[in-house]
C-alpha cells in the first residue's frame, strides 16, 4: 500500500508540473481506485495512518500543488462559483462528500501587491456509503487574496450534511474591512465516529470569537440529522414579518446571518444577504420571501427554565423567513405566514406602527401565528432627533400600545393572551443597521446578578412606572421623593448606560469612552481604539449588545416549537374533520403519520422554467422517491379532480440564496421539493393518505386590481409569450393572467410597483423576448343594486327546459365573510346555516340550500335553490352551476366579475327524458337567465379603493390635500406622531386615480411625503347608472367594452332570455301569460360560448 501510494505520489507530482505554466486556478482529478477501496477505511478513522493510505498520498499532492501553483487569479469559475464542491460530488457519485486535513504550506512567495499570498487547497473526499463501492475525489482550489465571497459563502452554507468542522483564520486588522477574504484557510481534521441514534451527524451552527495572536477564528458546524434528532434539538419556524417598507428587516437578519459566520460583522447591516434578486439590491427593498435556517444555543440553564413549553436539550433550530414590508407584496408575507408558527414584527421607533401593520398581524393572528415585536432603528432616535430618555421611552410605550390595540383587535381566543410586553421580554429594541438589540430581560439577568436578586421581579421592575430611589434603596411606584422628582428604572439602568456610550461618543470624549469600556467589561483590539465617530460607536454597541442574543433569545424562549404551535393550529389548517389521520398527525406533529404537507409557494430554479416547490412538513416525513397524492385547491376527497398521484424527485432545505440536497424532512421543518411544480399551479397539499383532506388555501390581504396588457413585437416570439406568462403565474403568489376576448394577454398585480416587478420579470427571464406594455387599468367588479323587477325566464336550445331565476344584492357584510374565509363552501351545511341566520338574518331554509359559490367556487355571489317539489332538478345542479361560475366570471355590462350578488333559483320546468336535459342544453341556459337576472337588478360598477397613509411634516400639508381632492380622495383621519414633527394622514383613493400619485404627491410637498397604500374595500362607482352611456360610470363601461374587443352598447335583458313579470307571491308562478322573446340572434357575441343558441323561439 505504502508503495502505491508513493507512485500515485510521483505521478501526480509530475503531472502539476507541467501544468504549472497554465496558471491554472482549479484543477480536478478523479481516480476510480476500486481495488484499493476494500483495504481502506474511512479517512478519518484514526486506526489507519495519513502517510500509508491513497488519502495520504492525496494530502501530499494537495501540498505540492499550491506550492506549484502561480499567482492565480480572484475570480472563481461561474459554476463553482454557482454551486458548491459538496452538491457536485453528490451528484456526480451518489456519496456525500466530506471535507479532509489538509495543511497549508508556508514559504509562499509574496504577492505583487505585497501582501501576503496563499493558495490555499480544500480537499474534499468522500466516506463510503457501501463496502466496495467508493470513489476517492480531489478538487484542488487555489485562491487568492480576495477569494469569491459567494463561493467561500456557499462552502459554509453548504455543509450542512458534510460533518466537518471548518476554521477560517485571518488577521483581526481585517476584519471590519473585509468579507471573508481569508488569507489563510486551514481545514482542521476532524474525526468522523459512527453514526448512531444518539448521535446527530449535526450540531448546528455555532460560533467562538476568539482573538488570539492577532487572529479571529470563526468555527461553523453544520449538517443535517439534527433535523431528526428531535431529542435534542427543538424546531422552532418563524416568520419574520412586518408591516410597512423601509423598518429594517433584512438588516436585522444580516446580524443572524452574521452569527452564523456567513457575513462578516461590518458588512452586516448593509450586505442585505436575504436580498437574493439584483432588484431587490438596487432599489433597497424585500420583493421576495427568502428562508434560512439558523442555529441557537442557550447555555444558561436558567434560561430553559423560562420556556414554557417543554424542552430537551439547548439547541434549537429556528426557521427564518425575510419577507417583504411593502404592501405590494403581501401575498408574499401570507405565503410566508401559513409555514410558520411565530412572527417577529419590527417597527420604525421613529415613524410608528404604519398602515400594514394592521393587514397583516390580522392575517397572522388568523393563522394562529404568536408574534413578538422589535422597535428598530433606535439610533436614529439618538442621533437625529436626539431624544431625551423620557421621551424615548414614551415613544417606545405608545409604540407597543399601538401594536397591542391591534392584537386585541384581532385575537383568537385559541391563542390566549398574545400580546407583547417589555416586561416579560416579548418587546426587543434596537438598531439593525449598527447590529446591536437588547430586551429588558438581558439588563434585568444581569443586574439579579449583580445585587443577588430574582430576575423575573427585576423584570417587571424595569419597566413602567417603577422607580428606584437611591437613598432610602427601594423601589417605589411614586416618580417625587422630598420634593425631588426620581428617574424612572427604564431610563435609569437601561437607557442610561446606552446614552452614555452615545454622548462620550458622538463628542470624542476619548478618557470616558475608555472608562465606559473598562467598566462594561467590552475589549477592543488595538486598530478598533483608533476608530471615531460611528464605527466606533458601531463597534462598542455590537459588542455590549449583540443584536443575534437578543434575538435569538427572544424568539427561542418566546416562539412555539411546531410540536407546540400544530395544537392549536390544526383545526384552523385541515379542511376535514378533526379525529381522521390527517388531522391527529398535523395536530401531533409527528413525524412518522401520513405525510401532510402544504406547498405555499413556487421559487424559480436556475433551470429555466421549473420551480421548486415552497412549503412545510405538518406531518410525517418527506424523502427523494416518495410517492404522494398531489392535491390541488380544487380537489374534493373521492374525486379525481385536481389530482395527481406522483414521486417527489428530490427534497432540498432552502438557505438564503443557496439550496443544499438533503435525503429526508420529518414534520416541522421547511423544504423545498423538485418535480412537484408541473402538477400545481400556486400552492396545494401533498400527502400519502387517500382519506386526507386538503390543508385550506390561504386568503390575501391584497387583490390583483391593476391590470396591464401585453403583446410581443416580433409575432414569432408569440408562443414564448404564453409560456412566460405561465411561468409568471406560477412565480408570484398573487399576480393573474388572463386573455380577454380580443385576444389580448393581460396581466393584473397588487399594485403599481408590483405589477412593474411582475412585468420586468416577464420580459427578462420567463418570456425572455421584448414586449410591447400598455398603460395601467383598474380591475372592475360587477354588481347589483336592488332585486330583479321581474323574473327571468330562459329556454333551453331544444325549448323542452326552462330556467326561472332572480337576483338580489348579497350584501356587504356577507361578502366579506365569504372573501375572508369565515363562509366558504367546504363548511359544515348546518354550520354555516346557522351562522348565516344568527350573525347575517339569513332564512336558515334558503341558507341550507346554498348550491354555490362563484366565481371560482369561492368568489362573492351565491346561488340559493328556492325551488319546492321539483322533478329532475339534481341532476342539473352541476350543468347550473357549470352556467352560474361562467356567468359570475363574465357579467353583462361589462364582462367583468361579479360580486355581492344572490341568485335564486324560482324553478324550472325539464324535459322528463334525461337525454334533452344534458349540459349541451342547460349550461348556456343557465348562463343567460343569470345575466338577464342581473340587468333586471339595477346593475352597478363596483371600484376598488386604497387606504393611503402619508408621513408629512406639518409644514408640507397643504399640497397634499389638493392632490388627493384631484383625484376623488378624501382624507378621514389625520394624527401628529408624539415626539416628532411628522403627521400621519389617512384617506381613500380609488386605485383608477391612484397611477402616478406618489410622483405628484412628491411634487406637491417638495419630496417631504411619503404614501404607502394597501387595498382597503370595494365601493360603487358614483355617477350615475352604468348602463348610461352619457354619465361617468357609463363611459368606463363603454372604454371597458371597446378594449375587451365587444359591442359599446350594453345587451338589453329580452335578448338573453324570456322575461316574465314579477309573480304575486300569494299565487302561483304558473301559468304566465306574457313574455318578451329575443329579438337579437347574436347576442351574448362570444366565441367561447359553444352551447348558447344564436337563434330563440
């Protein structure tokens, strides 16, 4: 063996050699050394020594080639750049790969900068998975000085299943001025033992900052069994959320980040790492929601008591979602919400609780979702506005009051008290950019230290009207003492010392900083004393008060664990009944029940075109190769439709903006799953049960009602355009696209800037050709004022069936309901009965014989069969309702969709043979005795309207009045925010006059506005009857009509069915004397319409 391996030596000596001219950066060489395999064992197994085995010989070759290695060049190959070594060999050989010893030689000549230059090599070999069967793999990697941050990243990202533990060394000089840019990389051996059941192959990521010898040494470990090795790990997904733009989310997921050693500490608050898109970059802003997966530890023994739940062991894996703040993208924040079970809400300090805040903890708290809060940007507080500390806590006080009064708003009483309390460390403050955070609960543990105290009493000392006076030394809840007036304990032994640091600061006072540090026992290194103004400030605040503790802290002893959270979450997520398989596994979370999994969304692969599929395990456990039922929203249990029976190609674990293979998922954790993405459209429910029921959809906040068309300008790129437009549906949670009559390919968003986004993903990446864009339109509803005047009357094609139907408005509360998810079709019938006549004075007969809803089987119009002892009429109800969902998706006046309308089937007369009754004859019918119902009902256009809430100081105020009266808004609530020179204006504005109102608002107020809007409510659009040409209502009609490519004129009721009058209720409907017949043959003009006749009796 020995001499084998110095032959392989030689050769592979030789061979670098002559390579050594090519300045080649990487080289890789594979060996299939089969017979050698059985005689060798692991390559850490200590039994066997480096200098007698292959992988010794290796270990050579690695040295001697960086030593023959020339200056190399920094920039990295794209696809290993893209991809890391691990993911490659996996691949490639069916073995995870493993990192092994290799040293760096020293004596390497200088740099031409001068500085120092290594080449360093990463050895990666793999570990037999089965006897005989190994291949030994060597990727060679020499760096440069300024090796690839995204490679060095997704080598640490990516380890997760490699076992290894990684050292990165570099002088502490460089550490607040680079990323990563390791001039020395050791890989440290590391033994690998047997695998057992109580032993994870992963302990998560940890971190030790050490200064030694002028170095800091980062140490990562990671891989993945901790995600099964339950016992000792508790799993704790989250969503990190909040309500308005610009509040510091992903800053403050930069200082997790940072923890994990991905970042290094001064690019952390600016790197944006969960920003993976180059848009989201360039304009500041979260577009889309981003998952990785962090690792915490709690040393403190005391600190496990303080969870509620219960716990094993100290490590916990917490699931982190960055999602987007602005309201455009909300659909991204409810995808987010519905895999997880806890939310950290951040708030401004400075501008407050904003317009979304409301939209979506209402969503959260409907999701049963435990939020806690984080007041961010406090140095701004100190530095811009310089605030005393009465007034800052006063504006930290009406900040959690706000986000209070929503909670208990909203609250499900399932949940308990939810609210979020400084004093029981639910409320955490702090600057995500400068990556610093406290709670209340750090100062009060370190100050029941410090006096011999209970800490939960100091706690709730810390917080409130509580004073300590320090001359009788207690603590009283009264602020004067002889005369004096006392410092509240908030400000006086937690601001206070903050404060300080900030004035000794910001005015060089260099001898009280020094003493500051001294007694708050912070070290600084030689090059950090020389630091001024806010790096130094940024220095000593991230090491008095490290945002990742704070956090991590919180969310771990705060959050629920799935184990915890499925309880109570169950009933609210399974669409059947509570006591089947499905159900028990969700609400147990178990891993080893019926796979329950719900897809929440589609995030683009780097292979054009498919999609990896979103979600969360609720229960049992997902693997490669698993065969599951593929549910889609529509799917009804012992149907076959919207079903799909299918393997699961691979699982992955999401990582910021890398992925990472992994084998198996058990139940609380997030995944991500290839193969899925061609059998379901958005979101839908994978499971191994034949008797599950879906998990529900998940409702919007936010509704598509911006619309723009489009069109390609080189006509052959036409078939390019309908898969990008697929592709495009299947990307965005929210976003729509439909091609109306003309032919046309429209595309409706949230909003102006979502829709900007969806377009220019369009062009760019799921079409790929250039597109010809029109100007922006509103998304209409139709609707109906009153009951239909007469009764509507259609015959069939073959005259042997007639249909009679009447409509009325639903009502706005009703539809709201049903919008919201509190009615829906797949409720009890009793159930919902009973709700509809207790809560909305519903007759309980007619609200038991709701046949369905529409459009889409979800929308908010109803139909009521009002019939009595009529023949056949059952074997009609699907080919009505075929008619009813068609009708409510395309109204008369302007092929719009309907909303807030009741029809009421009066009866029906059918041919006794079932052969003339069919859906050829009754679904086109149906169809027009609904449309001819609604023109009977006072027809109306509904418009969608924003509420708009603008930050302006007071002396700009005057323009923004004039503006919003321009465009048809009215202000109704206008509010100064305490302790600053900002107002807050609230008014609504309909979204038809909402394009390009920020520019002008910005024009008006001189750049001091800022609007944010969210969708608020559909209202009726003022003016006059939309059937009249003449008024406004009319002529958005009659523009509608001539984009849609139909007739400018609105149909008459008589040419789409018999109208009879209005039956007196006390007689019969039967006989009917007068009727009117159709008189046009071409209406309703549609060439989809292949049952409706073209001619009538």
């Amino acid at each position: 063996m020995q001499q084998l391996a110095a032959t392989f030596f030689s050769f592979a000596s030789a061979f670098l050699n002559l390579l050594k001219p090519l300045n080649s950066g990487v080289l890789c060489m594979t060996w299939l050394l089969h017979p050698l395999v059985s005689s060798v064992g692991r390559p850490s197994d200590p039994a066997i020594s480096p200098q007698s085995t292959p992988a010794g010989a290796i270990t050579a070759i690695a040295s001697i080639a960086v030593v023959a290695a020339p200056a190399v060049p920094a920039v990295m190959p794209s696809h290993l750049a893209k991809r890391s070594a691990a993911a490659w060999w996996s691949d490639q050989c069916g073995a995870p790969a493993y990192l092994s010893s290799v040293s760096s030689p020293s004596g390497l000549p200088p740099s031409p900068a001068g500085r120092n230059r290594t080449s360093p090599a990463i050895l990666f070999s793999a570990r037999e998975t089965e006897k005989n069967s190994l291949l030994f793999f060597l990727l060679l990697l020499f760096l440069s000085s300024s090796p690839t941050p995204a490679l060095v990243s997704s080598l640490i990202t990516t380890t997760h299943r490699l076992s290894p533990v990684l050292r990165v060394s570099y002088p502490s000089t460089l550490l607040d001025q680079v990323e990563l840019s390791s001039i020395l990389i050791n890989i440290k051996p590391q033994s690998h033992p047997p695998l057992t059941e109580k032993t994870p192959r992963l302990e998560g990521i940890s971190l030790q900052n050490s200064r030694q010898d002028g170095q800091a040494t980062l140490l990562m470990r990671f891989g993945m069994e901790q995600l099964h090795h339950r016992g000792g790990m508790q799993l704790i997904p989250e969503d990190r959320k909040e309500v308005e733009v610009d509040h510091g989310k992903s800053t403050l997921t930069d200082s997790l980040v940072q923890r994990a050693g991905i970042i290094s500490a001064a690019k952390a608050g600016e790197a944006r790492f969960t920003d993976t898109r180059q848009d989201e970059q360039d304009r500041c802003i979260t577009i889309k929601s981003t998952a990785i997966s962090l690792y915490a530890k709690l040393v403190d023994e005391d600190d496990l008591k303080d969870i509620p739940q219960k716990v094993e062991g100290n490590e916990f894996l917490i699931n982190l979602i960055d999602s987007p703040g602005h309201v455009d993208f909300s659909s991204e924040v409810t995808a987010a919400l519905r895999v997880t079970d806890g939310a950290l809400v951040v708030v401004d300090c400075v501008s407050g609780v904003c317009v979304q805040t409301e939209t979506v903890l209402r969503q959260a708290l409907s999701e049963r979702i435990k939020p806690v809060c984080i007041i961010n940007k406090v140095d701004r507080a100190l530095l811009e506005l310089q605030v005393s500390k009465e007034d800052l806590y006063q504006s930290f006080s009406r900040t959690v009051e706000s986000v209070n009064v929503i909670i208990s708003t909203y609250l499900d009483k399932a949940l308990g008290d939810v609210q979020v309390y400084p004093e029981k460390g639910t409320v955490a403050f702090g600057s995500g950019l400068h990556g610093w955070a406290f709670t209340i609960r750090q100062f009060a543990v370190k100050y029941a230290k410090k006096f011999g105290v209970d800490r939960n009493k100091m706690m709730d000392r810390l917080w409130g009207d509580n004073y300590f006076n320090p001359k009788t030394k207690k603590w009283t809840k009264n602020s004067e003492y002889e005369g004096k007036t006392l410092e509240r304990s908030f400000n006086q032994f937690i601001l206070d010392p903050i404060f300080k640091i900030f004035n000794a600061i910001t005015h060089s006072k260099k001898e009280e900083i020094a003493t500051l540090v001294e007694k708050l026992e912070i070290k600084l290194t030689s090059d950090e004393r020389d630091l001024e103004g806010k790096p130094l400030l940024k220095v000593i605040m991230r090491k008095f008060l490290p945002a990742a503790d704070a956090l991590l802290e919180m969310m771990v002893l705060n959050l629920p664990s799935p184990v915890t959270a499925q309880k109570y979450r169950a009933e609210t997520l399974y669409e059947g009944p509570t006591d089947d398989e499905a159900c028990i596994g969700v609400r147990d979370c178990d891993p080893k029940g019926p796979l329950m999994l719900y897809v929440s969304k589609m995030v683009p692969t780097s292979d054009k075109g498919r999609f990896y599929a979103f979600g969360r395990v609720f229960s049992g456990t997902v693997r490669s190769g698993l065969k599951v039922r593929i549910q889609g929203p529509n799917y009804t249990p012992g149907k076959k439709d919207d079903l799909f029976i299918k393997a699961i190609q691979r699982t992955i674990l999401m990582m910021g903006r890398f992925v990472e293979p992994i084998e198996d998922v058990p139940a609380g954790n997030i995944v991500g799953l290839v193969g899925v993405d061609q059998f379901l459209l958005k979101s839908g429910t994978l499971t191994t049960s034949e008797t599950a029921h879906n998990l529900k959809v998940m409702k919007f906040s936010v509704s598509p009602v911006v619309q723009r068309s489009v069109e390609v300008k080189n006509a052959n790129d036409l078939p390019k355009l309908v898969e990008g437009l697929k592709r495009l549906s299947k990307s965005d949670p929210c976003v729509l696209t439909m091609i109306n009559e003309s032919g046309e390919h429209v595309v409706a968003g949230a909003g102006e800037l979502h829709l900007e986004i969806c377009l220019k993903d369009l062009e760019e990446d799921h079409a790929g050709v250039p597109l010809r864009i029109s100007d922006p339109v509103v998304a209409y509803r139709e609707t109906v004022g009153s009951e239909s005047s007469m009764v509507a009357l259609s015959k069939s094609q073959n005259k042997h069936n007639r249909l009679y139907v009447t409509a009325q408005p639903l009502g706005e509360e009703v539809s709201l309901a049903i919008e919201a998810g509190k009615i829906s079709p797949r409720d009890d019938i009793k159930t919902r009965a009973r709700l509809l006549a207790d809560e909305y004075e519903w007759d309980v007969t007619d609200a038991r014989k709701i046949w369905c809803f529409g459009p889409d089987t979800s929308g908010a119009n109803v139909l009521v069969d009002q019939t009595k002892a009529v023949q056949y009429l059952n074997e009609i109800k699907d080919s009505f309702v075929s008619g009813f969902q068609w009708a409510t998706r395309e109204g008369p006046v302007a092929e719009e969709p309907m909303r807030a309308i009741r029809f009421n089937i009066q009866d029906v007369t059918l041919h006794p043979d079932a052969i003339h009754r069919g859906g050829g004859q009754i679904i086109g019918t149906a169809r027009r005795v609904l449309l001819a119902a609604t023109l009977l009902a006072d027809p109306g256009i509904l418009e969608p309207v924003f509420l708009v809430e603008i930050q302006v100081p007071e002396q700009a105020m005057g323009g923004i009045y004039g503006v919003l009266t321009r465009r048809r808004g009215h202000v109704f609530a206008e509010e100064q925010r305490p302790g600053t020179p900002l107002f807050t204006i609230k008014a609504y504005l309909p979204v038809n006059e909402s394009f390009g109102f920020p520019a002008d608002l910005r024009s008006a107020t001189g750049g001091q506005a800022f609007p944010q809007s969210v969708f608020d409510h559909w209202q009726l659009l003022p003016g006059g009857s939309a059937l009249d040409p003449t008024t406004k209502p009319g002529q958005i009609v009659t523009e509608m009509r001539k984009r849609k490519g139909i007739k400018e004129n609105v149909p008459d009721y008589t040419n789409s069915a018999l109208v009879y009058l209005k039956h007196n209720a006390e007689k019969p409907m039967r006989p009917f004397s007068k009727y009117h017949f159709s008189n046009d043959p071409n209406w309703p003009a549609c060439a989809q319409e292949p049952f409706i006749p073209r001619r009538h009796a």
